[in-house]
C-alpha cells in the first residue's frame, strides 16, 4: 500500500503506527477526497462573482458559458493566471520581509541581525548597479535596500524591476520588453492580475496569460532578491556535510524542528540554540538541542548551517507521528494546517510565528525582528518544556538517515570550479558541456504532491538524466526528495552518473578539496533560490554570447503542486527554459490555454511546458530537448 504513497521509507513504519492510533495524514485525506471534482481539475469551474459558481461541460453537453458569459478559455485563463499572481505575492512577499529586515540593520536596528557576507553584500551592489567605492558596508546596504524596495513602490510602467535588469541576459530583457511582460512593480503586477481577472475585465485568453506571465516574472524578482539578501545577511552557502530523513532526529535530544520559508526567525534560533544546551541537559536531554529542518525553512538552514532536512512537503506530519518531535516551529507557506491536531495528539508544542500566519489549536510566539533573539528564546524553553513532557513509549524514530552534501549556491560551484581554471573558472564547464561530457543541465524544483508517488518522479528523472550525463541541479522539495534518496553523495555520482559527468563531477570534486567527486545532484536551496540556477545560466549564456533558450537546459517540476510553483514554471518557460511538469496541471479544459502554455510559448519566449507524468518518458522527453538545443548549437 504504502508503494503508491511514498517511496520514503520511513513511511513503513509510521504510517501502521498513524493507523493503529486513528490518525489521519495527508494521504488519508487524499483517499477521502475521491473522486476529486472533474470541473476543477480541468480548470473550467468559476467562483469569482456570486452569481456562480459556473462550470463548463467539458463534452460540449451542457452550458458552454458561465451565466455572464466567461468561456472555458476565459475562465481557465482567470484561474492560472491567479495562481501565478499568489505565488508571486508569497515569494516577494518573503522577499520584501529580508529587504525591509536589511534597511533596520542598515539603521542600526535589529541587534538580532547584522550583515554577514560583506563580500556578498558589495557584489549585489555592484549588481545592481551601485558605487561602492570607500562606503561603509551599513551605507552600501541602506542603498541596497532602498534600489531592492522600489522594486516594490515604482511607479515608472517603463522601468523593469532593478532585480530584473540586473541579472538577465540583455537579449532576454529586449525579448520580454518587447511583449510587455516586464514587471516595473511587484505589488502592482500582483494587483494587477487580481483586477483585470475580477468579473468583467480581460476576457481574451492570451492576454490573460501574458498578465500573469508578467506576474510570475515578478515572482523571480521577489525570489532573486530574497536569495541575494539572505546571503548578505545570512552568509552565502558553500558545501556542507549533512544528513536527511526522520532518522535525524535524537532520541535523546529536544527536537526542534523548523519548517517553512522565511529564514529570518529560524536562522537566530539556530545561534540562540547554541548557547541554551546547558538548559536542555538540565531537562534530562543527554545531547541538548537538535534543530532538524522541514520544507525550504529547512533547506535555508540546511545550506548555511549544515542542520539536517527531516522531511520535505509531504513528510511533515510524519515528522510528528514519530513522538520525538519536542517544537514544530512553523512561520510561512506549505505548513498543514493538520499539524496542530497531530501535535495534540502527541505531547509536541506546535508554534506558529508570524501574525498573518496562525492555526488554530497551535500556540502562537510573536515574532518580531527587534526582539528576535528573545522570541527565539521562547521558542526553544517551549521546546525544553515539551520534551519533560516526552513519552519515550510513544518515541519511534525510524532508522532512516541519508548522508546529504549540500551548499552548492551559485559562488559555491563557481569556487569549486575555479580551481581547476582560476582565471576563467566557466570555461571548465562550458567545455565540458561543449565537449560533450555534459550533454545539458536539469534544474529540478518544486513540491510534493499526492496525486504522484511522493519523491518517485524526482528520483527516477534523475537517475536517467545522470545516466546520460546530465548535470543536475535542486531546490525546495525537490532537493528534499534526492537529499533523502542518498542521491546527494558521491557514492550516487559512483553508482548513477554515466561515465564522461562522473570524470568531470571528479575532477571539480577533487580540485575543491572535497575528497572526491561531487555529488551526483547540487543542492541549491530552497524554492527561492530557484533564481541561483538562473544566476548560473545567465553566466554561462553571457559568457557565450547566446541567450538562455539557446542553451541544453531544462527544468522539472515532477510533483509540482502550490502556487508558488505554478509562478516558477511559468518565468522558467519565459525565460525561454522548456519546463516539464509530471502532474496534470488544472488548465486542460481549455484547449486555447493549453495551447498557449505548451506550444504559443515556445514560439514566443523559446521556452515552454511539457507535461509527462510517466517519469521514464518524461526524462527522455527532456533528454529529446537537450539533443535538440545541442544540434542547434552545433554542438
Ligand atoms: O517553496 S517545493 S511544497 S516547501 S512550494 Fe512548498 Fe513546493 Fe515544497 Fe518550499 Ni516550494
Ligand atoms: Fe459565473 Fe461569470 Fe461569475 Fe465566473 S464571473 S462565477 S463565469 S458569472
């Protein structure tokens, strides 16, 4: 049974376990949802006005318009399109939360927080544009703050986002200035989508699209920003040894476990945590505190501090079903709403952190970036509390622990690669593409879902991909499920890599001191830092004079699901990146928009969507793209 859950096998033992407890997980619901409505998987069911809701008969039977008069397209238009302007508010709403997080540190506010990475922080300057020359490094970040947050004030509709134009290549700009998709103003587009797609308004399916395509490229915007910012604040990730599954959790440890997005919260509780150990022996934990991460809160803390992933998306409440999980601390996105009701059924102190962002049922610790050393505090004697109140009997920790190397940001590999070419350190990569020994690059993002095999997709793609040497590259959940797959190793480079990318992970593996071979999937960070895979192409298009749909690279998304990840996909394939997605996506009652999304795009942007939920044809669909590009480089 569990087979067509999960391949995480921690699942064997915790599901029986749920079972035999009487509660219910993700996947229970799942099956209590069956069927699941036909109208809204095809996208064809409107509620925007009260009026409805409508739905289209998808066999061309019953009402072919809403009763205003919305068509299929329309409404499935309406639909995505506002999909893509939630995922965008989400990031850049993160994103706005660091860069106003950077301007108090800049005034000298927040004693919580100062700027890491200097070094980092002078780059994005120069990134964006601005002189550095004998500033102090809280001036150069006050400028920092200010150039990143008129990126959400602008009212100048004919400047793109400073963001924007400071990290794509110059022939993408003209391309997506010249179809009017360049965002000036994050918050305006987002409003934007939401007005033009109220009753009434735009009812022309591809202009609809290209609405919320405007969206999902401020979505990037927001993403790149809160990435870069977070390295300056934060330090910018470099590869670290680390481990991944609920086996990471300590029996005789206070677990805490830190799930979300937003760093800014978790990353004092891991310096806070460093100095209350003592407080936790007292309470009879042998090995003091262990913060174990969830979701992307998770992969932030797991790149910049090596603490161990417990669990991606699906995972989570597993996490609490094995009884050892003292705190769950939660503050932003991806966080079931279920976890409160579990943790009650455990002796587990679930804490929500940010205002806009509660559950009933779970206990809420204010978190406020002046006082964050004390709200971490809180949090961690929450979690000191709750583990003298830990029922051993009920401890069950499955033995399931994956090495992890993660780290690999954008500097990270460019580091490791300019020891073998330290005066040009692409060049290395660039010919090894060139040559042939790396046929492509395979970004693989997003969640997941339980209309697939959780972490299946992911795992299979990737191995075929290796086995055809292609470098591959993760974030988010998806970096979960190979971090919790052993596929971060270099045992996996051993086993799976083909033979011409195992020399080159190798020899750039040996060169950076590691040891051996890098591992066999970077790890990149979280959904966020979907823009660091986008720094690397934009380097490497640059550096040869071509734009990003010219180069072998592609994205999957195999067990897509928010829609944050609907906004990814959407700038991934308007920055001219074919993007595969091996779940259905809710727009295929509307032949005119499935259309647009998987073949008008690519005429338009280069880029485009390709859905295959068999992973074995969708990884040789991707492979079929990467010949594809290499034949028409030439290469
Ligand atoms: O931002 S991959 S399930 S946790 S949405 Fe959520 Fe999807 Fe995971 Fe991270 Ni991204
Ligand atoms: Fe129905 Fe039109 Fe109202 Fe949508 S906007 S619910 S299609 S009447």
């Amino acid at each position: 049974m569990s087979l067509h859950q999960s391949i995480d096998p921690s699942i064997e033992e915790l599901l029986p376990l749920a079972k035999k407890e009487g509660i219910a997980t993700v996947w229970d619901r799942h099956q209590a949802m069956q069927p699941q409505c036909g109208f809204g998987q095809l996208g064809i069911c409107c509620r925007i006005c009260w009026k409805g809701p409508c739905r289209i008969d998808p066999f061309g039977e019953g009402p072919q318009r809403g009763i205003c008069g919305a068509d299929a397209d329309t409404i499935v238009a309406r639909n995505v399109s506002r999909m893509m302007a939630a995922g965008a508010a989400a990031h850049s709403e993160h994103g706005r939360h660091i860069a106003l997080a950077l301007q108090q540190v800049a005034e000298g506010n927040y004693p919580s927080y100062r700027v890491k990475d200097e070094a980092k922080l002078k780059g994005i300057a120069r990134t964006l544009g601005l002189d550095c020359e004998g500033k102090e490094i809280l001036d150069i970040a006050a400028e920092v703050a200010r150039r990143t947050l008129e990126d959400f004030q602008s009212q100048d509709h004919g400047k793109p986002c400073n963001w924007i134009s400071a990290t794509l290549t110059e022939k993408r700009l003209e391309k997506l200035a010249a179809l009017h998709v360049l965002p000036h103003n994050i918050d305006a587009v987002v409003a934007q989508i939401m007005a033009r797609t109220t009753v009434g308004c735009d009812a022309d399916a591809t202009n609809v699209i290209l609405g919320g395509v405007k969206g999902a490229l401020a979505d990037y915007a927001g993403m790149v920003l809160a990435t870069e910012l977070s390295d300056a604040l934060f330090g910018t990730p470099q590869p670290v040894v680390t481990s991944s599954n609920l086996g990471v959790l300590e029996e005789d440890a206070v677990n805490i476990a830190v799930n979300g997005h937003n760093p800014l919260l978790s990353e004092v509780i891991c310096d806070v945590a460093a100095q209350m150990g003592a407080e936790a022996k007292a309470a009879g934990a042998k090995e003091g505190i262990n913060i174990v991460g969830i979701c992307c809160t998770g992969n932030e803390v797991m790149l910049r501090h090596g603490v161990p992933l417990a669990a991606n998306y699906l995972s989570q409440e597993l996490a609490l079903l094995t009884g050892a999980v003292d705190a769950m601390v939660a503050d932003v996105q991806c966080i079931m709403p279920s976890l409160a009701e579990i943790s009650a059924c455990f002796h587990t102190q679930m804490i929500t952190t940010m205002d806009e962002n509660k559950i009933s049922g779970a206990t809420h610790v204010p978190f406020r970036e002046a006082t964050a050393t004390e709200n971490a505090r809180q949090v961690i004697e929450l979690a000191i509390e709750a583990f003298r109140r830990r029922n051993p009997k009920r401890v069950s920790i499955p033995r399931v622990k994956q090495t992890a190397v993660a780290g690999f940001s954008a500097e990270a590999l460019v580091g490791a690669l300019s020891k073998l070419d330290p005066e040009d350190p692409l060049k290395p990569l660039i010919d090894s593409i060139a040559g042939g020994a790396i046929q492509g690059i395979a970004l693989f993002a997003g969640c997941n879902s339980t209309q697939a095999v959780q972490d299946s997709n992911f795992v299979t793609i990737a191995k075929k991909l290796a086995r055809n040497n292609v470098l591959l590259l993760a974030t988010g959940c998806g970096a979960g499920a190979m971090a919790k797959n052993g596929l971060m190793t270099r045992e996996a480079t051993e086993s799976y890599a083909g033979e011409p990318l195992r020399a080159v992970l190798t020899a750039v593996g040996e060169a950076a001191g590691l040891g051996g071979p890098l591992p066999l999937v970077l790890h990149m960070g979280s959904c966020v830092d979907n823009s660091r895979a986008v720094g690397v192409a934009v380097a490497i298009a640059n550096k040869l004079g071509v734009d990003l749909d010219s180069l072998p690279l592609v994205a999957s998304a195999p067990e897509a699901m928010s829609e944050k990840a609907v906004a990814i996909g959407t700038w991934s394939v308007a920055l001219g990146i074919p993007t595969h997605l091996g779940i259905v996506p809710q727009v295929t009652g509307s032949r005119a928009v499935t259309d647009i999304l998987t073949e008008k795009t690519r005429g338009l942007f280069g880029g485009y969507f390709m859905v295959e939920t068999n992973p074995d044809l969708a990884a040789d669909r991707l492979l079929g793209v990467i010949q594809e590009r290499r034949r028409a480089l030439g290469i």
